[in-house]
C-alpha cells in the first residue's frame, strides 16, 4: 500500500469518514469495506500459508491426473493466487478486484488464503476481523513508506515471510 498513493488516500478517506479518528470497533466492520479489500488483497499476493499439503484417502483422479492412496498432494496457495486464469494482472495490488461485482468471477478455491474446505482455518473471521481493524488503527495515526532499497523478499517457511524483515519509515498523520 506504501508503494501506491491512490490506495493509501482511499483507505484514509473511509477511515476518517466511518471512524472521525475514533478507535474501530467491531460493530464498524460492514463500513470498513476499502479496509477489508486491501487485507485480502494483501492476502492474495502474501498468503501467511504459501502452501498446503494433502494425502490422498483412496485411488482418484483429479484434473486428468492419477492418484493413488497415499499420494501426496500440495497446493499453494502463492502459485494459485497469482494465476492470470483467475486474476487480471496478478502480480498488480488492486484491491477493487474485491468489489463485489470483481470478486464473483473469483472461481471458489482459486483463492484461499486461509486454505479451504473442511480442513480450512478455524480462525479466518477472527484473523479477518483482527486485520481489518488493526490496519484501521494504525492507518488513522500513521503512514508507512518503505526504505529505498531494502530488498524485500520473500522466505517460505511454516508461513510466508520476508527473509530480511520489511523496513519501514513511519510518518505521524
């Protein structure tokens, strides 16, 4: 968001014009909708699990390809949420493919940031709402520029993190 002034201006403008400089509450969720694209957005291109594995229960076939008991499969969530079948311009931070109208042509399980299906996270609401109002929070005091040339790049571990951290300036607002 730092790197895209136009973002940045619209998520200040719901946060003043749905929160005034209050601190969010729950009952501000429904309102923070700009709030909300910019997580998933976030989440698309930097899912916390890059990948999930799953063992075949018994013999199948999926996508023409043939599994048996035992096999080992692994999605990631990194490669899909960047497939230009299911993304216009994937590797862009576009929180209005969110809108509601954009987020339709989203086919079920092209995204998934919290994997999917029985094994999902119990937690996705929690951790949504938890980001959502935070990113409120800290968004009404500061402003976040990243330090030029700081290289930022990307580490899979258990989680997806950034191999020497994210440095960042923060500008009182």
């Amino acid at each position: 968001m730092s790197l895209n002034l136009e973002i940045e201006q619209r998520l200040h403008q719901e946060l003043q014009h749905v929160l005034g400089g209050r601190a969010p509450e729950a009952s501000d969720m429904p309102q923070l909708s700009y709030t909300e694209k910019v997580i998933k957005e976030a989440m698309r291109l930097y899912p916390p699990g890059w990948a999930v594995a799953r063992t075949a229960l018994g013999d199948c076939e999926i996508g023409g390809y043939r599994l048996r008991r035992g096999d080992n499969v692994v999605v990631s969530q990194w490669v899909m949420h960047r497939d230009a079948r299911f993304f216009a311009d994937p590797q862009k931070f576009d929180p209005d493919r969110w809108s509601p109208e954009r987020a339709q042509s989203v086919p079920k399980f092209a995204y998934f940031p919290f994997g999917a299906g029985p094994r999902g996270c119990v937690g996705q609401s929690f951790a949504m709402m938890e980001a959502i109002l935070l990113l409120a929070t800290i968004a009404q005091r500061f402003r976040f520029a990243v330090v030029p040339d700081h290289p930022v790049v990307p580490m899979p571990s258990v989680t997806l993190r950034p191999k020497h951290g994210i440095r960042m300036v923060l500008h009182r607002r």
